[in-house]
C-alpha cells in the first residue's frame, strides 16, 4: 500500500518558519519512503482564513523546495482540497453520527462555548472541559431552548481510555473520562477542526499524519471520530514545535520569521533547510542543501526535541 502523509495548513497568515519545519518533516517523510503528499487547505473557519494566505503558502512551500502530488494547483482523485469546498463531507458524517446516537445540541451560552473554539491550537480548544449540562437535558427542556437559541451539536466521547502509540511521542493514554464531549459543529453552522480533520484524512486515505507537538491532545478526539465512524485510522507523529527564548510557539502575527520576511533578507531556502537539518539533528554540520538533498539523511525518529528554537535558527541564518 503506497504510504500518503500531508500538509494541513490553515491560511490566517504567512507561513513561518515553525510551520515550515514540519511541512519539511512530514514532507521528508513521505519523499523517503516513496509515498505520496497530499495539501490540505484547511480553511473550514472564514473568519480566520483568507485565500491569499493560501496563495502565499503554496509560493512559499515551493520556493522552500516542497512539492506536492495532491492538492491546490494540482488535479487529484481526492479533490477539491480546501475544506471550505468539501462541507458536504462533514454534514454526512454527522448524519453518521447523529444516527448512532453520538450526538446532543448543546445550548450553552456564547461566553461558555468562547472556550471551545474551532481553532486546533491553543488550550481553550482542547483543554477545557464541557460539564456535559446539556447532555442530560429532557425533551421539553431542549424544546424550551430550542425557541429561543440554535445549538451547537457535541460529540459523546465514548467512556473507554483512548490510546495510541505516537511515532515519535511514544505510547499515549487518555483515560476514559479525561477528555470531555466536544463541538462538532458550532451554533454558527462551523463545522469543527476536529470532525473536518478526521474526515478529510480519511477520505484522503492519509497513512501518516504528521504535525507539531501541540495538536498532541487532538489525537484521541480525533481517534474517537474514527471509531465512531468506523474508519481506519492513520499512524500519528507529533513533531517538537520551534519555539522563541520565552519557550512560546510562534504565532504567524511574528513577521520577522516568515518565510516571505528571510527570503526578502536574501536567505535561501538551501541555508534554512540545512539549519533545521542540523537542529533537527538530521545532519552533523548546517550546511545548506536543498530539501531533495536532505531525503536521504532524514530521520524522523532522530528528530531532537530540543535545540529548535527560533534564535538558534535565526543564529544559524545570521538574521534577526
Ligand atoms: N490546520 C492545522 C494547522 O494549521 C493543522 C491540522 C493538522 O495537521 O491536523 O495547524
């Protein structure tokens, strides 16, 4: 079976270079093991995604040396790859769920879902824990409130631990009643990243999903989806995200370490590809060398936890 792992960004900025590093991993992945890589556009929230963005990101991957066999530009079987198009998917796969009973309307106000918002990232979409109110409520009470607001819809979690071994994290488990029902769809008629991830994976035939450390958590959410909609899921592997001195990830508000900001200051992508190669603890000398070069030397189970911060690229850059 031809391995297919992916690139997911979300378009809300330029691209930087903590989301070129893992572009670059899950990338080399796939180039050294003879699979096929697959660009999502995950553009499913309108209010944070701009197509420009999308534009610039495709410039941006290809000037750092990443091509891909599906997605935007590119006629594939799996088409089209923007999630804004592919709504049509989510709404099947609540119907799904919503006939093996998996889901509630939740009515909760505004101020209480503001912590269960539909970004992957960041602890107020993944840490916070639903008290599951609505979930109990009778058929009159949802009536009542059903007069006067729209529900969003929540996911029942299923109450058996959850685990995974992560290709580069190791064995993960989440016990049964560790991870709260979540939103599949917003009040607003969003579907969340959870479901149109899990959906567009699949429907991808993605075996490798590869992406940064913080989307670690997700993981079991995602893999609940998979088993309630009885498909296979893939094999995860979170790579170390970069991060400033302060130990903070970057933020695509952060201009200085775009890829669009070094490339203006007259880095090549050959210089940023081999200072990640050697942070990353790929190769032993940060020499530049092009993404094709480096396939060969790639070791994802290599890959060093610590050392990818941005001042040490920036120092290998001599930049900033
Ligand atoms: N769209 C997400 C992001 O921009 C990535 C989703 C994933 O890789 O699962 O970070």
């Amino acid at each position: 079976m031809t391995r297919r792992g992916r690139f997911a960004p979300t378009p809300s900025g330029l691209m930087h270079i903590g989301n070129a590093f893992t572009a670059l991993a899950s990338w080399l992945q796939m180039r050294q093991a003879g699979g096929e890589f697959v660009l999502r556009i995950e553009d499913i929230d309108i209010a944070r995604s701009r197509p420009e963005y999308a534009e610039k990101l495709q410039d941006d991957l290809l000037w750092f040396g990443i091509d891909w066999d599906e997605g935007p530009r590119i006629v594939g079987s799996c088409a089209p790859y923007e999630q804004s198009l592919r709504q049509h998917l989510y709404r099947e796969a609540l119907d799904t769920l919503h006939s093996a009973g998996r889901l509630y309307p939740c009515y909760c106000s505004r101020s209480e879902l503001a912590s269960i918002g539909n970004a992957p990232h960041g602890l107020a979409s993944e840490g916070a824990a639903y008290h599951g109110g609505c979930r109990s409520l009778s058929p009159e009470e949802r009536q009542a409130r059903a007069a006067k607001k729209t529900p969003a819809l929540r996911f029942i979690m299923p109450t058996h631990a959850i685990g995974f071994h992560d290709v580069l994290a190791g064995p993960h488990t989440y016990a049964g009643d560790a991870l709260s029902d979540f939103v599949v769809k917003r009040a607003d008629g969003m579907f969340s990243y959870q479901l149109a991830v899990t959906v567009d994976d699949a429907a991808m035939g993605i075996t490798d999903v590869l992406r940064g450390a913080d989307l670690l958590d997700s993981t079991p959410r995602q893999l609940a989806l998979y088993e309630a909609l009885g498909l296979k899921a893939p094999s995860f592997a979170h790579v170390p995200l970069l991060v400033d001195a302060s130990g903070q990830r970057l933020s695509k508000r952060d201009k200085a370490l775009t890829l669009a900001s070094l490339r203006d200051t007259g880095v090549t992508p050959e210089r940023l590809v081999g200072a990640f190669a050697y942070l990353a603890g790929w190769t032993d000398r940060p020499e530049p060398l092009t993404a094709r070069e480096l396939i060969p030397c790639f070791g994802l189970i290599r890959t060093a936890a610590d050392g990818l911060t941005t001042d040490q690229v920036q120092r290998l850059l001599a930049v900033g």
